[in-house]
C-alpha cells in the first residue's frame, strides 16, 4: 500500500516535470529575433578616390644645406684659436660638474683673496685666480666675496670651441 502510494506520487511528479519541460516559454523571444532584422539593409560606404601621386623634382641645389654648418660661423672659430689645453693635469675639482659645487666663504691675505668650494662628497677647497673648476675646463677669472667668475671653454661642434662665462654664487 505505501508503495503504491509512492510510486503514484512518483507518477504524478514525473507527468508535471514532463508537461513543465514541454511548454513553449521562448516564443516571444523568437518573435523579437525574428523581427529586430526586418527593415535593415546594410550600406558601406565607398572608398575615397586615390589621388595620382605628384612627382617632386629637388631643384634648390643652389641654396645652402641647413645641416652644415654656415662657413662663416666655420670660419670665425678657426680664426680665434680657441682650445683647451688637453696636456695639463687635471685638478681635483674639474671631475665635478659645476652644478655639484658650491662657494661657501671666502679668504683674503694681503692682496690674494681665496674662495672655499664645497666638492659633493663634503670636502673643502681652496682655490685662487686661474684654478680650474668644473668638467668644461673653466679657469677661474675674478673671485670676490659673494662669487667666483670663470670662463668656460666648451665644444659647439667637430673642432669648434667657444668660451662662456659662468658664475658660483654664494651659498646661504
């Protein structure tokens, strides 16, 4: 009696998954895929018309390259003789930029006035009119209380050099 009891309730829960998995609950989802396409027609646009390839002839050979150098500028830094003298030695502080260093005093002992120069690794120096100081070979010119002047010489090019001044302030 309980299996026959068992076996129809098994009956019956079969017969309602049978019937659920039959029912047809997608058709207005076919009707929307079957619609979304009417009416459509794809269009690509054409192509742009190639223009003919215009042929350019180079004719100002009579003008100068601007990737030479002017000759006047050539021969003007011939002219001065402007070099550096690579046969001296080296002074300590010519291995430092002239960023790196730093003026932080000055000393004067009659006639002679001496700056104090901070090298980055911390050490002290003291230079005089015609020390060099920093990597593009600059002599010391003029030192006062608050700057050393110097005249640098540095390369503009194959051969060609030219001289600028520059300056340590000071430092607070």
């Amino acid at each position: 009696m309980i299996r026959n009891k068992f076996l129809l309730v098994l009956l019956i829960i079969s017969v309602m998954m049978i019937t659920a998995c039959s029912q047809n609950g997608y058709g207005d989802l076919e009707t929307f895929i079957n619609d979304s396409g009417n009416g459509l027609h794809g269009q690509v646009d054409p192509l742009p018309e190639v223009r003919p390839y215009k042929h350019f002839t180079y004719q100002a050979f009579d003008i100068p390259n601007p990737f030479l150098p002017r000759k006047s500028d050539q021969a003007q830094n011939t002219m001065s003789g402007i070099q550096p003298d690579l046969n001296r030695s080296k002074e300590v502080l010519e291995s430092y930029s002239l960023e790196s260093l730093s003026m932080v005093g000055s000393l004067q002992r009659e006639e002679s006035i001496f700056a104090l120069i901070k090298s980055p690794d911390g050490t002290l120096h003291r230079v005089r009119k015609g020390n060099y100081l920093g990597q593009n070979f600059g002599k010391i010119d003029h030192i006062s209380e608050v700057e050393v002047k110097l005249v640098e010489i540095v390369q503009g090019g194959v051969n060609e050099w030219t001289e600028r001044t520059s300056a340590l302030m000071l430092k607070n």
